[in-house]
C-alpha cells in the first residue's frame, strides 16, 4: 500500500478523521478535505503524510482545485471517500426549500462533483471511489426528508458511476453507517434516543468512528479487488428491524 494517496472530504472530524488514521496506518498519503479550516489544520498538523485542504465539495471549481493540489502533492490519486455532508433533521412541512438545497448541494452535489474531477487521476491507477451515505438512504424515516433523500441518491449515484467507470477498473462503492458514537450524536440524542436506539438495533449498542472507517479502508483496499456497486450498511443489523423510532417523532 506505500505511496498510494486517497482524497477525504469531510476530513477534519468524525468519521472522515477516522477514515485518515487508517489509511495512514496503512502507507497511505492522504489529503484531508474539509470546509472548516481552523479545525481541518488543528487535525492536520497532529499528523504526518497529510496535507491539508479547504474545500467547499458543492463548488465545481473548489473541487478541481482540491483535485489539482493532490496530484501536484502526491503525483497520484488512488482513492476517493466522499464523507462530506450535512443534516438537518425536521418535519416536511418545516423543512425549507433554502434547507433543501443546501443539503443536496452538500450531499449529493458534492459525491458528484468530486468523483467526476477525479476521474482522469483514478483512471491513472485503477483507483476506488467510496461514498458515505447512510442508513436514512436504504429506507425512509421520519425528520429526514431533505438528508435521507440525498442519502438516497447517493446510494444511486454510487450504482451508476459502477457501472460506467468499471470499463476503467475504477471500483465504486457505498457505505450507509447506522447510528454512531459521534460527539454530534451524542449532544443531540435524548437518553430516550440513545434507549430505543439500543433497543432497535441487533447489536444493542451505537457503532464507532473507527468501525465506519475500517470498512471504507477495505473497500479502498485491494482486498477489495473485485467489489463495486456494493451498498453496505454498516449498522449494526439496524436495516434489518423495522422502520423508524418512536421516539424521534418527539
């Protein structure tokens, strides 16, 4: 894996931060991608093999630059993760088209924009595209009807670049996280949430930064060789339960 190089939007925490520390791990060089700046450096300058870009994924022109400074650094792109994203959770009739947008621009603009200025570098190295969508895009629940619509399309959207850019070996698949320990989710989630969550889930338990991060490195992998067009749901056997919880409607 020495020398190869991956681009990470969404980079500067979470899971795309997560996703860095593995690849790194790994022998990968990686360029952390994010619109927060002050956090994005913060994070970059813990560690090595990284360089730090700001970005804006849902600008066409942020992104060929974020493209052109990667390949001037590393003189390849083997991977792409698109992490970038947004949310905002509400009911449709308290969801504003202003919010709409933003959140596709965000979420399904961005997966677009970034594997689209990639393509002459991954079609250099056979490389691998993953996209993080989630668990509200396998299956509709309540508040998310802008953030799981775009989750949705990302699923798609991961499905269609499959099939048209295998011809170039590019392999492209999708990961949907279930719920996960997040310092986001845990500020937000009730202990009502954070219970029925437990409940609902097979595993009993949120999932980790780091699980999420594992998969994405593996479909990025070469162990991964002759997997595309793959959504998984990394969710603890969330999908598998039903629909919804009761105690978000509250």
């Amino acid at each position: 894996m020495q020398g190869k190089c991956a681009i990470v939007t969404g980079a500067a925490r979470g899971i795309g931060l997560a996703t860095t520390d593995v690849l790194l791990e790994m022998g990968w060089r990686i360029a952390m991608a994010d619109i927060d700046t002050e956090e994005l450096e913060d994070a970059a300058a813990a560690r090595d093999g990284v360089l730090a870009i700001t970005v804006d994924v849902s600008d066409p022109d942020d992104v060929r630059r974020m493209v052109d400074r990667t390949t001037g650094w590393a003189g390849r792109l083997d991977g792409l993760v698109n992490n970038a994203g947004v949310a905002n959770f509400a009911p449709v009739e308290q969801t504003s088209f202003e919010t709409w947008r933003e959140i596709m621009s965000t979420n399904l603009d961005g997966p677009f924009l970034c594997t689209q200025a990639a393509l002459p570098a991954l079609k250099e190295t056979c490389g691998a595209v993953v996209n993080i969508a989630s668990i509200s895009g396998l299956r509709a629940s309540t508040l998310r009807v802008a953030y799981g619509t775009s989750k949705a399309g990302v699923v798609h959207l991961s499905r269609q670049h499959a099939a048209e850019l295998g011809e170039y070996g590019i392999r492209v698949n999708c990961v949907c996280p279930g719920p996960v320990r997040t310092k986001l989710a845990m500020a937000v989630h009730t202990q009502e949430i954070i219970d029925a969550y437990h409940d609902a889930i097979p595993l009993n338990r949120y999932g980790t930064e780091r699980e999420i991060a594992e998969v994405v490195a593996f479909l990025l992998s070469e162990k991964a060789s002759y997997v595309t067009g793959q959504i998984l749901a990394a969710d603890g056997g969330f999908e598998s339960t039903g629909v919804g919880l009761p105690a978000l409607r509250d």
